[in-house]
C-alpha cells in the first residue's frame, strides 16, 4: 500500500498502469522496509528484481539479480522498443502516453537498470547487458527510441549505445530536453492539469 501510495502520489504514475503490472506480479512492496520492488522475469521465473525506497535515496539490484532480465513490458506484435535508465521513467512514459490518451501497450518497454553510468564512463562503446539480451530474445525489433537521462551520463550513453546498434537498427535519441528525466516531465505535466 505505501510503495503504491509513493508511485501514484509522489512519482505521479497511473493506477492504472501500476495496476497491469502488479497483476503480472511484476511490481510489490517487501514486507520488511517498504521499498518498492521492480521485477523482470525469465519465461514465467523472476530473475531480477530492483529495490527502490520509498522514504530515503536507496536504490538496489537485489542479490543474485540477472541484469539481462531486468525490468520491462513486452508486447511481441509491436516492432518498437522504448528504453530507459529506470523502471520509474519507464512507468512515467506509459502514464505520458495515456494521458494523451495513447494505447500504452501498444510498444515494447525496457529500463536499463542504471547501467548507463557505466556505459559513459567507458572508452569504447557496449551495449547494457539489459538491451544486448532483451534483443536477443525479441527479434522483431527494428525501432529503438532511447529515452536517458538529461545528462552527461544519460547522453554519454546514449550516443554510445546508438554509435553501436544503428547499422542494425533504426536508432532515435528522444531525451527528455526541458527536464531532468522521464518521472520529471511527469510530474511538471501533471501539476499543469
């Protein structure tokens, strides 16, 4: 109840969107600390799950987490794959689309997990783990629409990650320019209704 009274009210995010995926069993609360839990799953076997608190900047992968699963919608008619930092901007970009009254699960969806740090701080360019696996596993991708951070890193990423994959795929840049990230845009949006 906390953890979805802190994605509705605090993070701005739809009922109804945090619904579909706590009925996949995709999103809880843990019982101990409250932390909203992000899971991404292997067939029908979770394999990873993110931790995120609700009261204080505590963010986690949990322990013996398997980052090539990491959390994401899929919708295998669609040829378009949406891609964040994190579950909450990927969650926030469904709620973007419904408000314009969108069909949010029209696209496939894929938060990276923080890995983009990584990816920037980096020399030569590589794929997240999360992206390089989720492609693998849904071969009729063909668009990648790349919505990181309003940042050095998130930028960073980005351009390294398409420098890689646009002779494959049909690579599009759509940061958030006016905002921090996806979730900000949300809320500045929801708070102009």
């Amino acid at each position: 109840r906390r953890a979805f009274a802190y994605l509705t009210t605090t993070r701005g995010i739809s009922r109804t969107v945090l619904a579909e995926f706590i009925k996949r069993r995709m999103i809880y609360e843990d019982r101990k600390y409250h932390n909203a839990v992000f899971v991404g799953y292997d067939k029908d076997k979770p394999a990873y799950a993110f931790k995120r608190s609700i009261f204080k900047n505590f963010k986690l992968d949990h322990a013996g987490s398997n980052k090539a699963f990491s959390f994401n919608y899929t919708n295998t008619n669609s040829n378009e794959l949406h891609v964040f930092e994190a579950a909450i901007d990927l969650l926030s970009y469904m709620t973007l689309l419904k408000m314009d009254e969108m069909d949010y699960t029209e696209f496939n969806y894929l938060s990276l997990a923080g890995a983009s740090d990584k990816i920037a701080g980096k020399s030569e360019a590589d794929i997240p783990i999360a992206l390089k696996a989720y492609l693998e596993r849904n071969p009729n991708i063909k668009i990648i629409i790349f919505h990181l951070d309003n940042d050095k890193v998130g930028i960073g990423a980005t351009s390294k990650i398409i420098s890689v994959l646009n002779s494959k795929y049909q690579c599009i840049d759509e940061h958030p320019t006016s905002y921090k990230d996806v979730n900000d845009e949300l809320i500045d949006k929801a708070n102009h209704i």
